[in-house]
C-alpha cells in the first residue's frame, strides 16, 4: 500500500495501549547483480542505453508492500471503520496482497513499464499499458489492467457506470466507485518511482499480475525472493508521522492542511 487516510472524528482519539512489538520483517539481499541468464536470457538487452538503464535499475533496492496490521487498527479503534471501508469500496483484495516479491520478476516488470496518458484517456483505451513478464509482452487498458490485478471482475468491467468512473472526484463521488481506479493509481504510482532514483515498488503485485495472467507459477519457480509483504505496524505508523506517541499511549498525529499553501500570493 502506498497510503493511509484517517477518517473524519478519528483523528483526535487517543488510547493508552500496551506495548504493541514491530513485526518481524523477512527480506531476501536488497541488490544482486544482473545476470545475462535469469529468466531464460529475457533480462538481456541489446541498446547500449538499454543495458546501462537495467544496470542502474539493478542498484536500486526492492520496498516490501505494506499490509494492513489488524491488531494495530483494534488499538486505534479504527478497526471496524476501516474493515467497513475496505470492504464497501471493493479494495479488499488490495490491502491484503501478501505475495512475495521475486527480484528477477520485478525487475523485468519495472524495465519494460510503460504507461502513455493521452488526452481522451478512458478505461477502455487500448494499449495504453505496456509491459513483460516472464519473456511475454502485455499491451492493455486500464480496464483490462484492473482485471488482471483482481481488482475488478469482468462482469462489473462492462457496465456503464464502471466505464464512466475514471478518477471522478466529483462533490458527489460516490466512494463505492474508487475501487475501479486501482489500476490507474497503481500505473500512476509505478511510473513516478521508475522516473526517481527510489527503491522499486509493488513488487508483490507484479507477483500477482503475472500469476493472473499465466505465466508465473508461484509454487514452481526459479526465481529469488526479495521480500515478503510487512505489516503496517504501530512502529511504521509513528515513522510515517501519522501516529504520535505519548509515553505508553499512541494517538493520531494532527491534521495537516488539505490543499498546500498559496506560494504566490504571501509573495504580494
């Protein structure tokens, strides 16, 4: 996951907790040196450019996906909240990926990503996404990314009300309706991290993508684990400065402002 959200009234509760552990994390090496045979020979690339690209890719370390920690959200009190959230909003199967990362799976995935936005960009333009796993190329639409990722189903991917929900904020968004714009929030946020010099992402979906299109078996492989999914922990919540602890008791760290300040007119 890449964010969290407080809900409105949430925010100024605080709890006296007994001391909640940081869960173990289990990670395989960060970095391994490209090799010209994983996958078949399919991580071999011929440009000069292309090559140097992969090896720079192949320096940056993997981030484990973050899963939801229930016994975090009891001491909050934000657990029934948030599990009606999730639920009701369809993003159930997102928070609770638990898929390893593989470093050669996620690597192939990462060089080959490609995600155009032109200006009558729907759900259903095609070819927008382009990418390979396993040696096999994929050109797709957000709605078919959506399908693959299983964040949606075939069914509800050809009615009128899902092809007309692409990132509509609107005063009167209908939140039930987020749930079809995963795979955009999914494409946006890969994109970004590949154009920074940031550790890769999503590593566990790129496990489940190639899982759902058929070309990864995930209990016979080859491939090297990176890392497992970690739970969000109270640890990782007061690192991210969205809990603030207090002695032995953890509340929500203040609101901050929705909208950034207006640089141009405090200039005047």
């Amino acid at each position: 996951m890449s964010s969290h959200k407080r809900s409105r009234g949430e925010g100024s509760s605080s709890q006296s907790a007994p001391p909640i552990p940081r869960s173990r994390s289990q990670r395989g090496p960060s970095i391994l040196p490209p090799s010209t045979e994983a996958l078949g020979g399919h991580l071999t690339f011929q440009s000069r450019t292309t090559k140097e690209r992969y090896a720079t890719l192949c320096t940056r370390s993997i981030s484990p996906c973050k899963t939801d920690y229930y016994d975090t959200l009891r001491a909050l009190h934000i657990h029934d909240s948030f599990n009606f959230l999730v639920d009701n909003i369809g993003w159930r199967c997102f928070f609770d990926c638990t898929e390893n990362a593989y470093i050669e799976l996620t690597r192939e995935f990462d060089m080959t990503f490609k995600f155009s936005t032109p200006i009558a960009l729907t759900l259903d333009t095609p070819r927008v996404l382009k990418f390979r796993l396993m040696g096999r190329s994929f050109s797709m639409s957000l709605a078919q990314l959506n399908i693959a990722l299983g964040f949606t189903t075939e069914e509800l991917a050809h009615t009128h009300d899902y092809m007309n929900s692409l990132c509509d904020y609107r005063d009167e968004f209908n939140p039930i309706r987020i749930k079809v714009n995963l795979g955009f929030g999914f494409a946006t946020q890969l994109q970004s991290t590949l154009t920074k010099n940031r550790a890769l992402i999503l590593g566990s979906y790129t496990t489940v993508l190639a899982t759902n299109l058929g070309v990864f078996d995930p209990n016979n492989h080859q491939l090297h684990t990176i890392c497992v999914s970690e739970p969000l922990d109270m640890a990782c919540l007061v690192c991210m400065g969205l809990v603030l602890r207090r002695g032995d008791s953890f509340e929500f760290a203040p609101t901050g402002p929705s909208m950034p300040p207006d640089v141009s007119s405090s200039q005047h």
